[in-house]
C-alpha cells in the first residue's frame, strides 16, 4: 500500500478561528513580517515579537479542531498504508483533532528554545523577555518556531518521505514559502500523484494534478470518505 504524505497551511485552521497569514486581514496585515518572524526582529524588539506569539498562544489554546483536522486522523486510522502529516502550523490542532505521525516543519507555539544552546522545554503560556534557559542558565529564551531565513525541521526525514509518496495532497497553504513550495515538485518526481485543496488556487496550483477548491470543513472529508471508499 502506498505513503501517502499530507502538508497543511493556515487555511485548514482558519475554520477554528485561527487567522492566515496572507488572507485579507490575516496576520501579516497586522504586523510586519521583518518585524515578527525573522531572528533579526527578535534581536531588535524582543518584546513585540513575545507579544506576538503570547497572544497566539493563547488563542491556540482556546481553538478546537475541525472536521478537516479529524478527517486526516480518520484517515491515519483507516488507510492501510502510512499517512504523513507535515504540517507548517504552529498550532496542535493535529494531534487534538486525534492524528499522530505529525512532523511540525515551522516548530510548535507549545515549545521554547534556547538561542544560546538549542535545548528546548515546553513554553509556559506567557514567555517573557530574559526568560532564562534551564539547561544553561543564558537569558535567550525564544519561541520554538521557524522565522525566515532559519532552517525548517526535520527537512531529512520530510524528504525521505516524499521520496516515498504515491499520494501527497497540500491543504490551505498560498504556496508562497519556501521549501514548503517546492515539495510539489519533489512528490512529482516520486511519480506521486499530486492534489490541492484550498479555499483558492495557490501561487503553484498548476503544477498539480489535480485541484480542489472550496473550504476546507467541506473538501478534506469529502476527499478522505472518497479515498477510503475508493479501496
Ligand atoms: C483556506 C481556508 C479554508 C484560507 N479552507 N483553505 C526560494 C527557495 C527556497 C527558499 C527561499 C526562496 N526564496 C526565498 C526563500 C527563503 C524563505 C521564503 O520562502 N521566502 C518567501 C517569502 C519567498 N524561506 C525561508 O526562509 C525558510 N527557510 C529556508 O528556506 O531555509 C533554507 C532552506 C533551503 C532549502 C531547503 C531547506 C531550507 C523558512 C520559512 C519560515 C516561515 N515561517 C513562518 C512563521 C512560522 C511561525 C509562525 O507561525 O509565526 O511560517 S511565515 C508563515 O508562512 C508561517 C507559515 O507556516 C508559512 C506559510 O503560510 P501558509 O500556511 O501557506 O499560510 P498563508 O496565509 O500564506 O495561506 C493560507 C492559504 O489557506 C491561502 O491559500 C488561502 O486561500 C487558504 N485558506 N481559508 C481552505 N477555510
């Protein structure tokens, strides 16, 4: 049975009221991108960039999973070969939607990481600036999450799977970050067969095999109940 390997954006969250990032009003409409999520702004203004991911933090904490989220956990439960989630959300709606096999390639809002040695510990619900580090005491406390310019994670292990891939879908990304862009092209040459499915065409739609547009509560599930029933 083949690997079927999934890469979700904002939009699959935007229906449990979390915003996007580049949809009208989203959050880079509020905040510079330069400003919030490079480690240069986190060097300038530590402070406003804190701000910036408590608010979101608690945000996160209060959404609840939707029917696309629980749809992909059904599918990991039901299809019979191996299911990847990678996602580039912050949030852990996945996991809460009841999925495993989740790889956070941008980083978890859940997590706090020390600039100065890279030990990592769960993030209390407000960080503040000079939040020391428990492993070597230096005050360089950050967000564990992955601003432009820094290397996302686990790229080997994301590769290797998309070596795999008969199947990879993208879902709610505007297909406008890199390398998230780009696994498209590296699942097309697994000879995977490629679908995307967004509230509208990404920046990269044509280069899929097949596109499926409307919200995604409405298109993930109808998609999934198709897979399944389709073996
Ligand atoms: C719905 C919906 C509904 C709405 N239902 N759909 C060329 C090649 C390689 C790299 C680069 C390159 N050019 C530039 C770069 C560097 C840079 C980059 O990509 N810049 C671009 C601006 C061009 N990339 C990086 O720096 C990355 N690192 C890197 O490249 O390292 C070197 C490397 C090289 C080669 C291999 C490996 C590595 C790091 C990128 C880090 C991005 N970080 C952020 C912040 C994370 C923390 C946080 O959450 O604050 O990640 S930025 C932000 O964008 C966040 C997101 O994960 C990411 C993607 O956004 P996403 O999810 O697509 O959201 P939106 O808002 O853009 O789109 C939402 C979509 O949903 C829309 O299409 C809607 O239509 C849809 N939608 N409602 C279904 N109900």
């Amino acid at each position: 049975m083949g690997k079927i390997v999934i890469l979700t954006g904002a939009g699959i969250s935007a229906e449990s009221g979390l915003g996007t990032f580049r949809d009208e009003g989203g959050l880079w409409a509020q905040h510079r991108v330069e400003d919030v999520a490079t480690p240069e702004g986190f060097s300038r203004n530590p402070a406003l960039v804190h701000d910036f991911y408590n608010a979101r933090r608690v945000q996160a904490a209060k959404a609840k999973p939707n029917a696309a989220h629980e749809a992909l956990a059904r599918l990991q439960k039901n299809y019979p070969g191996e299911v990847v989630i990678v996602t580039q959300n912050v949030d852990s709606l996945h996991e809460a939607g009841g999925a495993s096999n989740v790889i956070h390639m941008h980083g978890t809002l859940a997590g706090a990481l020390c600039a100065a040695c890279d030990h990592r510990w769960p993030a209390p619900p407000q960080m503040a600036v000079g939040e020391t580090c428990p492993a070597c005491a230096a005050p360089t406390a950050r967000p564990d999450v992955v601003w432009f310019g820094e290397m996302p994670y686990q790229m080997d292990v994301i590769y290797d799977h998309l070596a795999e891939a008969t199947l990879f879908a993208a879902i709610g990304t505007s297909g406008q970050v890199y390398p998230a862009a780009a696994f498209v092209y590296e699942a097309m040459q697994s000879g995977a067969h490629t679908v995307e499915l967004n509230l509208e065409p990404s920046t990269g739609a044509a280069s899929f095999d097949e596109v499926i547009l409307g919200p995604a509560t409405e298109t993930v599930p109808r998609w999934i109940e198709g897979l399944l029933n389709r073996r």
